[in-house]
C-alpha cells in the first residue's frame, strides 16, 4: 500500500469506541463500513459520518462478506464482548483482511494473547482499561501536570501546565525562558481561551494560558521546582469505582510501593478486587457520599481518581475532592461533551479511555498507509484534541532534501512546530542551524490532523 492511498477499513461495533473510530478515521479521508446489530446506531452514523452501515452479526462470514471484508486493508472489532472481537478477527483473516485489530479488555487473556496472536490472526490489541490505567499512572508521577505523555521511551516528556498568577513565565517572550529559567525547555503549544496557538519565538505567555511543554523527565522536574508548583510525590491514592480501570491501576500503583484504597458499591466486585489485590484497601460503598468518603480519610489522601461508570458522578466527586486540596484529582470522562463544564468547574486532568484507544488505532492506520516510509512511532492528541504531537523515525529512504538541511531554511508548513530531535540518547531541543538526520527520533507538534511521514511536515 503506497502512502497517500485511502485506507478501506470495516469497523464492528458501533457503541461508544466504534462510532470514535468512525468519526476519526472518516474524518481522515478513510472509506469506512461500519457493522452492528442496532439499525438505531448504525442510522446514526451512517448519517453523522457518511459512511456505509451493515445490519448483522459482525462475526458472521455472510455479513463480513456483504460490507466487502475480502478487500478490505483493516477489520477493527470493537463490540463490547472480547470473545466476538477475537471471532471478528479470525473470520476476517479467513476471508482475506489484510490486518485486524481487537479490542481486548478481560485481564485473564492478557498472557494468552501475547502467545496466541499470530494463531488468531491479529494484528495489534488494544485494551482501553489498561491504557487509560498507564496515563493515570504517569499524571501521578507528575501531579503538577494537568497531563503527561511520553515518547522516546520515555526520554522525553510532554506535558500540559496551567499559568497562574505570580508565574516567573508571565510576560516573557518563549524564546528567553531557557535562559532565565536556566533548564532546557520547549513551549510547544499554548491554549488561550478558545484560541490555540503553535508558538514562535516572540510569543509572551499570559495568566491563564494552558501550555504544553516538551522537556526531558530531570528538566521537567528542575521546571517545576523552579515555577513553584512542585508537590511532593503521591503516597496515598484513593480510587472511587472499582472497574477494570481500577484494577489495573492498583496493580501499577501498589508496585510503585503507593498506599491505595478503592471504593466501590458492588459487593462482588469488592471481593473480586480483594482475591485480585491482597496488598489494597477494598471498601464497600458509594463513593459519591460525601461521610462515607470522609470516613475513609479522603482529606488524608495525596490523590483522589473518580472512576465510576457515571461521567456526573465522577464530576462531582472530583469537584468536591478539588476543595480539600489533594495533591492531585484525576477525573475519568466517556463523553467529551461534558469539557466546557470541566473548565467552569475547575476540573483539569481528565481521562477518556475511548479517546486514548482512537489514538492507538489511527497510529496503526497512518503506519499501515506508509509502510515504505517514516512511520508515525507515537502519537497523542493534546490541547482538548485540536493539536497532534507526533513521533516520527526518520528512515533512510524519507525524502531526501529533509536531511542535512538547517531547520531555518525548511519551508515547513504553517502551525507545525519541531519540537524535539532524538539522536541516539542525545536529546536536542532544535535551533534554526540544527538539522535532521537519517537515523533520528523527531517530534512534530502540529494542528494538521493529516501528518502520515515525515517529509509530509515540508510545505510543497
């Protein structure tokens, strides 16, 4: 498949991450067909997307056949059952798919999985849970930062921090904080409002502003002791809802040697995460009442994580978890919606695990459409969705009047930033005279939702 070409995908299941990935991969310019067994979903998005809906069972060959699987370069089940999924993928790979993505969930088939995909026919998993799981856990790391993403293997970090009154950042062009601060750091994008910006050098942050920056972990850490927004490290974590999220988030906690209780009103549920995690605290309960949640020590806590099934639920038990002062409230959010109500109510690290699955996946589409090329290695969607940052290898065969040449004289495209170059373990944050070169790590900030190769960030 040559890069540029429309990518055919056929999408199974059309709930909350099924109708995401129609949304965004048709938005892409993708030719997309979606299957499901509610007429009702399917009209949805047949409608709001323009794309072709199929009535049926998913993992019947017959109706794998009619939404025209033999052709397709991608089957993605995501219906709300694991075994379907894996039936879905294996009956696409029979009929022809050329790649299939499953959607996963149940932790009980983690280790199967990793010995059994080429058997099954899989291309890639995902599991929503686990991956919203490991983004809590990096926020907090860094419980000044509002969110956290990596790349590079984690030699590089990105995060969103929020410019608040008396800030040694106000009123200072971008292009003097390296020098004044005395570390190496790069703003990368700024929300303003409603406005987002990629920054040049003569932009001066103001209060308010929402700022992302690229720096390495020992800078970042240097930055905020140096901002005075540096809290100590999270010891004790209180986590209201005991779902799959929960589960693997003690498990990642508990081994960073951090004290965990969840809070749960399922009596089952609780004995099911007692037998599964011995070393936690399992209280049975509501946590959206305020006594039970003050019984249980919530003034106590360095970090609060409300992960009920019910996005107004964990709104306002993040809302009131916010007046104690905790060092940090994380806030679970299946519909986006819900954003401009966060903002208001001051509600700024927020988790939406169909949005983190919806990433993975159009990774893994934008590296299928360019498999001769520099592949997209990392890709997060910041600043409420509206900016990409994205991790590109720069292969040997990327076009070749890329290389060599100083930033200053490529004509990039508008709102496209190079925020950072990975050369072996030597982590450069570019001038106008560094250049590019075949072998490195580049990490491209951009509001162009289109990027699929490297020399795709070249104005031609």
């Amino acid at each position: 498949m040559e890069r540029g070409n429309t990518v055919k995908i056929v999408i199974v299941g059309d709930g909350k991450v099924g109708q995401a990935l129609t949304g965004r991969l048709a938005e892409e310019g993708h030719d997309v067909v979606v299957i499901d067994n509610s007429p009702n979903a399917l009209r949805n998005s047949v409608e709001v997307y323009d794309v072709m809906g199929i009535s049926g069972n998913g993992a019947s060959y017959a109706v794998q056949k009619e939404a025209g699987v033999r052709e397709a370069d991608l089957l993605i089940a995501a219906t709300s059952g694991d075994e379907l999924n894996l039936l879905c993928c294996m009956v696409a790979k029979k009929l022809g798919a050329k790649h299939t993505i499953a959607r996963v969930r149940n932790p009980d088939y983690e280790e199967q999985l990793a010995e059994m995909k080429e058997e099954l026919g899989l291309s890639m998993t995902v599991n929503p849970e686990q991956a919203a799981a490991r983004e809590i856990a990096r926020m907090l790391r860094f419980p000044s930062a509002l969110k956290l993403d990596s790349f590079a293997r984690g030699q590089v970090e990105l995060v969103e921090i929020k410019v608040k009154e008396g800030s040694p950042l106000l009123g200072q062009a971008l292009y003097s904080l390296s020098g004044s601060l005395g570390i190496r750091i790069l703003i990368c994008a700024v929300r303003r409002g409603d406005d987002v910006y990629i920054p040049s050098g003569n932009f001066v942050l103001q209060e308010g502003d929402k700022i992302s920056i690229t720096a390495s972990p020992s800078e970042l850490d240097s930055l905020f002791r140096k901002l005075g927004i540096y809290r100590q490290k999270i010891h004790r974590v209180m986590v209201v809802g005991g779902g799959r999220i929960a589960y693997y988030l003690a498990k990642q906690l508990l081994k960073l040697g951090m004290s965990v209780k969840i809070i749960d009103k399922d009596p089952q549920r609780c004995e099911q995460l007692s037998d599964a995690l011995p070393k936690a605290q399992i209280i049975l309960g509501d946590g959206s009442d305020r006594e039970l949640l003050e019984e249980e020590g919530i003034e106590d806590m360095d970090a609060l994580v409300a992960l009920t099934g019910m996005d107004e639920e964990n709104i306002i038990i993040s809302m009131y978890a916010g007046t104690l002062g905790l060092a940090k409230v994380v806030t679970k959010i299946n519909r986006m919606s819900f954003q401009e109500i966060l903002d208001g109510a001051g509600i700024e690290s927020v988790i939406t695990p169909k949005g983190i699955t919806v990433n993975q996946i159009v990774r893994y589409v934008r590296a299928m459409e360019n498999s001769q090329g520099s592949n997209v290695e990392t890709l997060h969607r910041i600043v409420g969705g509206r900016v990409e940052a994205l991790e590109f290898n720069a292969a040997k065969n990327c076009a070749g009047d890329l290389f060599g040449v100083p930033l200053k004289d490529l004509r990039t495209r508008q709102n496209l930033l190079i925020a950072c170059i990975i050369r072996g373990r030597k982590v450069i944050y570019p001038g106008g005279n560094d250049t590019i070169e075949a072998g490195d790590n580049v990490i491209v900030v951009t509001t162009n939702h289109q990027l699929q190769d490297l020399s795709d960030i070249l104005d031609r």
